[in-house]
C-alpha cells in the first residue's frame, strides 16, 4: 500500500486533494480573520489561531503533491511566484514595510528546492546543500513560515515520492502508511506553530486519499490560487 488506505480508515472518512485544499482555506481565511480584526482577549480568538494553524502544513502537502504529480513544473513554480508578487501589493497594506514577504512566495520556493532535490539527486549530499540552500534564501527574504516551510514541503515529497520511496516500500511492515511517517518528520515543524494545530493539520493530512478530487480545470484552479490575495485585500478593506 502506498498511502493511508493502508490502516483501512472508512470511505467516509477520506478526503481528496480538493478537499484538503477547502479545508486549507476555511482555516487561512480564520486565522487571518482572527489575527487582523480581533483583539487577542476576544471570545474565540484562541480557537480560531489554532484552527487556522493547520492551513500551512496542509498547502505544503499538496504542493508536495502538485509537484510530484505536476506535468510542466516549471509552470507550476511561475504560477505560485506570480501569486505571490499578487499577494504582495495586500501583505503590504496589513503589514507594512516589515521586511516579510506573503507565504505564495515560500510556496514557490518550496517547489524550487524539490526541482533542485530531482536533478541533483544522484550527486547524493550535494542534493541536500541545494535544499538547505533555497531554505535558507527564504529565511533571508523573510518569507512566511521561511526556511521551516521550505523544509516541510521537501519532507512531506522526499518521504512519499523521493529516493528514500524504496525503503519506505521494504519498510512497510513497520510503517505501513507513508503518510504516518510524513506526519511523525514533520510534526516538530509544525507544532513550532502551535501543538493543537499541528494535530489537527496532521489529522487532515492523514486523511488523504491520493485522489484530486472536484476541483479540476483552469477555472477551478486560478480561481483556488486567487482566494489568497483576494481575502487579504478584503481584510485591509475592512480595516
């Protein structure tokens, strides 16, 4: 088996790519709605951070994802870098000349050091100085969630689809879910954002299908990368 059908979690239960991606969004568009219109003291403000706390850790998955199962990668990375420099002009409007950058950008990047990973992955250890070098390109730009986002995004690839896929396959008797032990390597990344949120992230995840699910298309797709600079501009409206 090769993904969590493995431990027989009932049909109902699972979810498709499309239906992690709802679930991402619910959880951003909380998060920031709690962070920039609430006080912190403020009735649910504490719920609504730790919900959101599980919309990172699941974009990083399906980017992962995305880029494993992606035709024209460099075309994937241009639409998140193209994303981002969109997104810009809002985080900007929230929160000013902060030397930070929206987290379309980290995204990118994401997919930048899994591009570096695939072609020098046969150079062993040089492969991981191009990881650990575009990690550390993102902390220096100061992008949302930085090198640790980088570093989940790879981990959440090299653990489902990278070279280390063969032992995990020979493995299986122990670990008889891959998308255990992409939880279990990236749980100290995420739980750096807070613990509740890093289990509910990791329940989502756990949940995953290995379907794309309804949201097909063009439309569909530009429409699910618009939400992001779409409902911050609407946040710095209301604000």
């Amino acid at each position: 088996m090769n993904n969590t059908a493995s431990f027989s979690i009932p049909l109902s239960l699972r979810a498709s790519g499309s239906a992690l991606k709802i679930i991402a969004i619910l959880s951003m568009v909380a998060d920031h709605c709690a962070y920039f219109l609430m006080e912190p003291d403020a009735p649910f403000y504490g719920v609504l951070r730790s919900f959101g706390r599980i919309a990172f850790p699941v974009f990083a998955f399906l980017v992962a994802e995305g880029f494993a199962h992606s035709r024209d990668r460099m075309r994937y990375f241009l639409i998140l870098a193209f994303a981002g420099m969109v997104s810009e002009i809002p985080w900007l409007m929230l929160n000013g000349a902060d030397g930070t950058h929206n987290v379309m950008f980290t995204l990118a990047l994401g997919v930048a050091a899994l591009a570096v990973f695939d072609r020098l992955c046969e150079h062993g250890p040089l492969s991981f100085v191009g990881v650990s070098g575009v990690a550390a390109l993102a902390w220096w730009l100061g992008t949302d969630y930085d090198w640790r986002g980088v570093l989940m995004i790879f981990l959440f690839y090299i653990l489902r689809h990278g070279t280390m896929r063969p032992w995990l396959e020979r493995s299986s008797t122990h670990f008889p879910s891959q998308a255990l032990l992409q939880i279990i390597f990236t749980f100290p990344l995420m739980a750096h954002y807070g613990i509740a949120g890093a289990v509910l992230a990791s329940a989502v995840i756990f949940l995953y299908d290995g379907t794309r699910g309804f949201i097909r298309g063009n439309a569909a797709k530009y429409a699910f990368y618009s939400v992001y600079p779409a409902h911050l501009l609407l946040i710095a409206a209301l604000i």
